[in-house]
C-alpha cells in the first residue's frame, strides 16, 4: 500500500475501523470518491476494506475516511493490522450483561412464573444501571450516529441511538414526573438496557465470525516463513526473509518450508503443495525442477536458487488475488447499497408514523413510543450489509484451498449462470505431454530428425519438445537454426544447414505448395487413430516433402469423470482445437464429447466462443491463460489450467492451480452453492426486516425482542456463509 502524498498508485486497499452497517459503506465510498483523482472506490463491510481505484495520494484518501467519522487502520508489512480495541468489545459486553441482568432476569422470571415474588429493583437502581449500560457501554452508538448525522447519512448506529434513548428518556421523565419512588410502573429502564447489551453481543459475535471469513487469507499467510537460510561461498546465514535477493541459493532442511520461489539445483525432494495447489499427495522434485515458496519440504536436503522474492512471488500473488476477490462487490451487492442508501431515512420516517399513528389514533402515546423504538431497532441494516461479501469471502477461501483461485466477485457470481464449458485440448483434457509416437522420413532416417530437431531447437512448443526428445533419444545433438519464424497456428520456419525447412499443419503444406501424396495415406490411418499430424518439408524452387510425423497425447486419467460430472449438472462441454479434425474428434469420441472443433486457429477460438454465447447462453473457456488468451477474455467466465502465471491470473476470471480438469466442475459447483447462500442471506435479511417492522408497528414486537432478533440476524447471516466450508 503506498504511502506518499507524492506517488500515484493505480489501486489501493485501506483497512477501516468503525463500520458497522450497509450505511456506513455508502457514507464511506460518498467520502473516498469525492477525493480528487478517485476513479473508483469499493467499501466491503466484511473484511473492512475499501479499494480505490485513482491517482489520488494515500493521505487524502486517508484524511477523507477520517474525516467522514471513521479510522484508518495502518498495515504493517503484508499481514493486515488486527482491529484496535477487539478486547475492549468483549469486556463491554461483560460489562453490560452484568449491568443488564439484574434488570433483566426480573421481567423474564415473571414471564415464566407471574405468580412470582421476585421484584424489580428500586428506581434509582434501575436508572443507575440503564445509565451505565446507555452513556458507557453503549457510548459507541452516540459517537457513530453523531457523526453520521453530521454527514448527512444513516446508519445503524443512529438507529440504535434514537430507539434506545426514547425508551431510556420515556423512563426517566415517568419516574421523574411520579413520586420518584415507582420501581416498576411504566418504566423501561430493562428495554432500553437490554437492546444495547444485546446488539453489542451481536456485534461481538458477528466479528468472531467473521474472522472465521478471512481464515483462507490466515492460512496463506502462515504459509510464508519469517526468515531463510542463505548459502554463500559456503558459508550459511540465517537472513529475515525481506532480505534474501534474486539470485540468493537457499537451503532448505527437511520438514522447513520453503521460504522463496526458485529453481532446485541440488537434492532430490518430495514437496508438499497442498495449500497452495489443493493436490493432496506430495510432488517429487529434483534438478531443475520449479518449487513454490510455502510449500514444505520432505525428507531431501534443497539448495533452491531463488527467482522471485517478496510480492512477486506466487504465494504473494496468490493472497493479492484472494483478497482482492474478497474485497470486491458482487453486481447484486450493488443493488442492495442502493437499497441500503434510503433505507434508514425510511425507518425513521416508518418510525414516526407509528408513534403518531398510535398517538393520535389510539390515545397512547407510550405504546406508540415503545413500538417507534422497536421498528427503530429491527429495521437496522447490518445483515443487508453482510449478506453478500460474507458468502463471497467464504466461497473464495474455500476455492483457494482447493487450489481455485477466483478473480474477483463479479467471476463467482457468473459462474453459478455456466451452460457451456469449452475445453481447450491440449493441457486440459490431455496430458500436454505429447510424444512422437510415428516418424515416417523420405530418406535417411538420422538425418531427417535432426533437421527436425534443429529446426525446433529452443522452442518451448510441447511439439517441438517432443521431436527434440525423440532426437536426444537417439543421440542427435541439433544445430542452431537461422532465420526463425513462427506462423501461428500452422508451424515453424527457418534454415537449417543452408536448408529452409518449414514444420507444421497440412494447411501449411498446402499453402506452401508441398505435395503430400507420397505419405498422405499413412497420414490418414494414423490421424484416424487419433494422433496428431505434422509434416516436414524443405521450400524453394521446388518443395519436396522430407517426413511425416505424429505425435500421441493421451487424454488424463480424470478426463472422462470430469465431463461426466459437467454434463450430470446440466452443463454442454465442447472441445476446441486447432489440431486436425481426426485427431480432435478420436479424443472427443473417447470422452463422449458431442460437439468438437478442429483446426481452430488461436485468432479464431475467439469467433467460435461468440458463436457458442449466442446460442448457448454462459460460456466458459478453459485454456492455458496464455495461448488461449483472446478466448478466455471473450468467454463469459475464463478458467486458465495450471501453473499459475501473471497472464493467466490476469486473463481469466478463474485460475486452476492444478491441470485437474475435475476442478472446472468444483469451481463451478462452488459457485452454485456461494450464490445459494447468497439469496438464503438477502432473503432473511429482508425478511427480519420486513416482517420485523410489520410487527412492530401493530404493536406485536417489544423493543427487547427486536434487539434480540436485530442482533441474530446480522449473526446469523455470516454463520449461514460459514456453511460454505463445511462441504
């Protein structure tokens, strides 16, 4: 988070004390947008976070919050701050239910037992309570709807201030106006005390839930060691983990976690990656092999050259990625801000027509004191506020134990919508492992693979690893080509020992006037056995056909459960590829996919996507995240398989961390059952409120009840969202 009046950020997230209702983010967004150079701002009630969008510096957007009646909370490092006085909370509602019970428990044994010869304190004593409870305990209300009312807006603090003040001043001026003596006869002094003790007991409680909402970005977070261990000249030093380097060896003991991104150069290992990838059986690495910081080491000794340290590393850019989703709003959120907008003004203006309604209509205005109090108190909108982003952080963290990574709200919330989902062959349903499995030369064997190979030398192609693989097997060490072009989606070009060699699909040897009669039989025998065709030939003058080739890959283990389990939920699944049309449809047969397409350019998958949401409705697109780029953009939802890189976190709105076509179904599963928790949430939130007001306006509602079910009700939403976790 930056810091400086002086540099402009694109985006940035303040941790903010005080909110306590769907009001309160209104009031907080109005005061952050109005800074010059926000472009963009979003307050999330559950995590406490607002994110802006802009050039405007860190202390104005900070001196906006403040100013608005709310406390910036100040980060240290990458952990969030723990919220200031979450100790204190606890110790006033102690301190208020002791104050409270001695008023309360009277009323409730005389409504178990009327007959009872249990008496109300004193009226001094009642006072004396009621006043501790309202002006102590109960100060933060007075603070909160102060200075929401010096703002202009309404909020749930306002609501609580003005429905227990009225009871507490209609119980003064009763014993007041009395002989000072009365210590039960209309005074309530209990309903007053026992509506504060209450909502601070439903607040408190609500934060301890809620925390168990941010429990995927704690156990994150814990995944990251505080230091490491740094060989140099070998010698070994421990080091804080904010000082190891780009280029630093680290040691890595067995059982330690690793603390960096790299590359092992040394030992032989199994590394657990479970919390960051959701795979649930270690991983054997060795030489060579790409290791995650926070995952854990096994019984091998690491030396891991590091490639990327501090909030570049993976494990960093996957708590950004979840905090971001979690931060985010959901388009339906947006909806219940505006409704949350108007709603307390509303309240109070619902308030009054009961107070005057049963005033001046049925003769009794501490009966129409008492209900005004009550619709004050049930109507507050704190459930309203947390029935959204309660479901979304708690959909998000359970996704990034499984190694689902969702972008942001707006991607989860698209998801549950998904008929079509649209694989991308190679990598997804297949291993991405191809090997060349037929290689059919027109002339001497030896001499036509290694122009092969050479002419693929340094691609990183799964393809061209496989003829170059083929060619090591053999004992060919290939020469530097010259002259390299790649021709999207047809093949390669270059010159190799003076040759000018092209690679590629039948479409490139057609377009390159290459006959192919000599092997185009073969060809069709292999293709129809399912693998893919690639042809070697040399250009010029006269082109002539060198070899033919084709490569297996075979489809993964879990492929046919995966589309199984899609097509058991309703969902269409399509194949696309830009291979040829026998290789495609062999794997789609295999895997009982209906509808395929083959010999799809990468610019075309694009087209294909369009075509598909206009007759299929909510299309995904599952790729690599970076091939398949344009399409996962395009899609509705973007669902990028493996590996985690910046393209695909950034391209699509869902990142697999594991190549497990299995996850596609879970996410979109999730999704199902976070929107499902999300319509239970709104539906009781505005039914407590509905109803709740109904009631207490024809007088069928006490103030005390209303504060009991005020309470429950913002508890009770973000203890339905916890739900999501249990599965």
């Amino acid at each position: 988070m930056e810091k400086s009046d002086h540099i402009a950020v694109q985006k940035q997230r303040l941790h903010i004390q005080g909110m306590s209702c769907a009001g309160c983010v209104g009031r907080v967004e109005k005061a952050l947008q109005a800074v010059p150079g926000v472009s963009e701002a979003s307050v999330n009630l559950a995590t406490e976070v607002a994110t802006v969008s802009g050039s405007a510096p860190w202390g104005s957007l900070k001196d906006a919050v403040e100013k608005a009646g709310y406390k910036v909370v100040v980060e240290t490092g990458e952990k969030p701050a723990a919220a200031p006085g979450a100790g204190k909370d606890f110790w006033f509602v102690i301190g208020s239910i002791v104050c409270t019970t001695p008023l309360a428990l009277p009323m409730l044994v005389h409504l178990v037992w009327p007959a009872s010869p249990v008496e109300m304190p004193p009226a001094w004593v009642q006072c004396a309570l009621a006043s501790l409870v309202q002006f102590v305990f109960g100060a933060r209300f007075y603070v909160g709807a102060w200075k929401s009312l010096r703002s202009g807006a309404g909020t749930m603090d306002m609501l609580v201030a003005l429905g227990t003040s009225a009871a507490y001043g209609l119980s003064l001026y009763n014993w007041l106006a009395t002989d000072g003596s009365s210590g039960h006869a209309h005074l309530y002094f209990e309903a007053s005390a026992m509506v504060v003790t209450l909502v601070l007991l439903g607040k408190w409680l609500e934060a301890r839930a809620k925390r168990g909402t941010l429990d995927a970005i704690s156990r994150l977070q814990a995944l990251r060691p505080e230091t490491a261990t740094v060989r140099n000249n070998g010698n070994e030093k421990i080091l804080p983990l904010a000082a190891v380097q780009t280029g630093d060896v680290v040691v890595v003991r067995p059982g330690e976690r690793l603390p960096v991104d790299g590359e092992i150069i040394e030992g032989i290992s199994q590394v657990d990656e479970s919390l960051i990838t959701g795979e649930s059986l270690p991983v054997e690495k060795g030489p060579g092999s790409k290791v995650t910081g926070g995952a854990v080491n096994g019984e091998g000794l690491l030396l891991i050259r590091t490639t990327q340290v501090g909030t570049e590393s993976t494990l960093s850019r996957i708590i950004r990625l979840v905090e971001d989703a979690q931060g985010a709003k959901a388009p339906i959120q947006r909806l219940v801000d505006k409704v949350s907008a108007v709603f307390v003004p509303v309240v109070v203006v619902i308030a009054l027509l009961t107070l005057c309604g049963w005033w001046f209509i049925g003769g009794n205005f501490q009966a129409g004191l008492l209900n005004a109090v009550a619709v004050l108190v049930i109507a507050c909108p704190c459930a309203l506020g947390l029935a959204t982003p309660a479901a979304i952080m708690v959909g998000t963290g359970v996704g990034a134990k499984k190694g689902i990574l969702i972008k942001d709200a707006e991607a989860l919330e698209i998801t549950h919508q998904v008929k079509v989902v649209v694989f991308d062959k190679t990598g997804t349903l297949t291993e991405g492992k191809p090997v060349l499995t037929d290689f059919i030369p027109i002339g001497n064997s030896h001499e036509v693979l290694a122009l092969a190979a050479s002419l693929q030398a340094g691609s990183e192609h799964p393809l061209a690893r496989a003829v170059i693989d083929a060619a090591k097997q053999q004992q060919l060490a290939p020469v530097l080509p010259s002259d390299i072009r790649a021709i999207p989606g047809r093949g390669i070009e270059g010159v190799v020992q003076g040759k000018r060699l092209i690679l590629g699909s039948t479409r490139l040897m057609q377009e390159q006037s290459v006959s192919l009669a000599e092997l185009e039989e073969k060809a069709r025998i292999l293709a129809a056995d399912g693998k893919t065709i690639s042809w070697l030939a040399e250009t010029g003058e006269h082109p002539a056909l060198l070899a033919l080739l084709a490569f297996g890959d075979k489809p993964k283990e879990n492929a046919k459960e995966a589309v199984e389990h899609l097509r058991q939920c309703g969902i269409k699944v399509v194949l696309l590829s830009g291979d040829t049309r026998e290789s495609v449809g062999h794997l789609a047969s295999s895997l009982s996919i209906e509808e395929f397409h083959a010999g799809v350019l990468p610019g075309e998958k694009a087209s294909v996507i369009e075509t598909l949401r206009k007759d299929g409705g909510v299309v995904a697109m599952v790729g690599d995240g970076i091939n398949d780029a344009p399409a996962l953009a395009l899609a509705d939802v973007g669902f990028a398989m493996g590996g985690g890189t910046d393209v695909a976190m950034h391209t699509a709105g869902v990142t697999l961390m594991r190549s497990d076509p299995q996850l596609v179904g879970e996410a979109i599963d999730l999704s199902r059952r976070t929107w499902k928790k999300i319509r239970q949430n709104l539906f009781w939130a505005f039914f407590y409120n509905v109803i709740g007001i109904g009631f207490a306006m024809a007088g069928l509602l006490s103030p005390v009840v209303a504060g009991a079910a005020m309470a429950f009700s913002s508890f009770s939403v973000v203890t339905n969202a916890l739900l999501l976790g249990r599965k």
